[in-house]
C-alpha cells in the first residue's frame, strides 16, 4: 500500500507536466479532533496546519499534494501520571471539485493519504507501549475559497479523516473531524 502511495505522488508529480490550466498552493491551519472518545477524553482537541499544492486538470476539477502536521498532544495518565505523548502527521493527495459562484467558490475533496504517527509513555515500566509508524488514511472534506484579488483567496474547510492503527494488540482509531482556514495564492 504504501508503494501504491508513493507511485501516485509520483503520477501527481508527472501530471504537472501535462497542460494544467492553473495551479495554487496555500496553506491552512485550524483544529484536530480525534474521533476515539477515550483519546478525545484524555487529549482534547489540537492544532495542525496544513500546506498544500494543486494543479487544475479540467475546469473545476484539480489534483494536489498536502502535508497535515503540527498534531502533538501530550496528558497524564496512569496511576502515576506518566506523561503520554501522541504525534500524527497525514501526507494526502486529492481530487477537489469547485464551483466558481462569483467570488466564491464550494468545494469538495477527497482522497487517500500516509500517516505518520508516533506514541511514546514517559515511564521507565511502559517503554514496552512506546510506537511509530505509518498506514493508510483516507479522508473527505468540504469548504469554500473566497477570492480577494487576482491571485489571492482565503479558504475554509472541515475534513474528516478515517485512520485505523495497529501499534498495539487492538485497533486505535487516530480519525476525526478537522477544521481549518488559510490563506492561498493562484500560480
């Protein structure tokens, strides 16, 4: 799977050589949920920005690369209260579908993604439940893009992202809803 990830960044990539009418790039920065009721109780809510870049291929209709990083949480738990740190970072790439209605323009977007996560517990009796790695994520999202100018527009969207990890005997699931906005430019 993650060959299979790795070979469609690669077409992505190769697709920029094709006549693409336009391309942008921006960046978003807004909240991280985390899905799991149990995590959710014991992390809350973070942050996580988002850079991205995209290329449209037809009218309305663009591919694009991003990075979600930024989410690390740490809590007590335990008897002791060791010190629980959790790190996960999503590389994606998307098809987005926009309608432009004057200045503003809804979209839609989704697709497959690599997420790095690391879980470590401060406590010398736990090293045993310190872990790292890498799945498959996938996500779907919606938002707007409000044009300022020319060739620069604010953007807002919620996502939600599916990701199920094995680090364990039992599933985690690390998914949730996010929420952000951002700035952009046109290239």
């Amino acid at each position: 799977m993650k060959r299979a990830f790795l070979a469609g960044l690669l077409l992505l990539a190769l697709g920029g050589v094709c006549r693409a009418q336009s391309g942008e790039a921006g960046l978003l920065w807004g909240t991280r949920g985390l899905k799991n009721a149990d995590l959710r109780a014991v992390f809350g809510t973070g942050t996580a920005f988002t850079p991205y870049a995209s290329l449209r291929v037809f009218t309305g209709g663009s591919i694009g690369i991003s990075y979600e990083t930024g989410y690390s949480r740490q809590a007590p738990v335990g008897l002791f209260s060791d010190l629980f740190h959790l790190q996960v970072s999503v590389a994606e790439i998307f098809f987005r579908q926009e309608w432009q209605a004057g200045a503003v323009a809804p979209y839609i977007k989704i697709g497959p993604g690599l997420a790095f996560y690391k879980i470590t517990i401060d406590s010398p009796f736990l090293k045993a439940y310190n872990a790292h790695g890498s799945d498959i994520a996938f996500s779907i999202a919606a938002g707007a893009k409000l044009r300022l100018g020319k060739r620069i527009f604010l953007s807002g969207e919620i996502k939600y992202g599916v990701l199920w990890l094995d680090p364990f005997d039992d599933k985690v699931d690390l998914g949730g809803v996010r929420a952000q906005a951002g700035i952009g430019i046109v290239l």
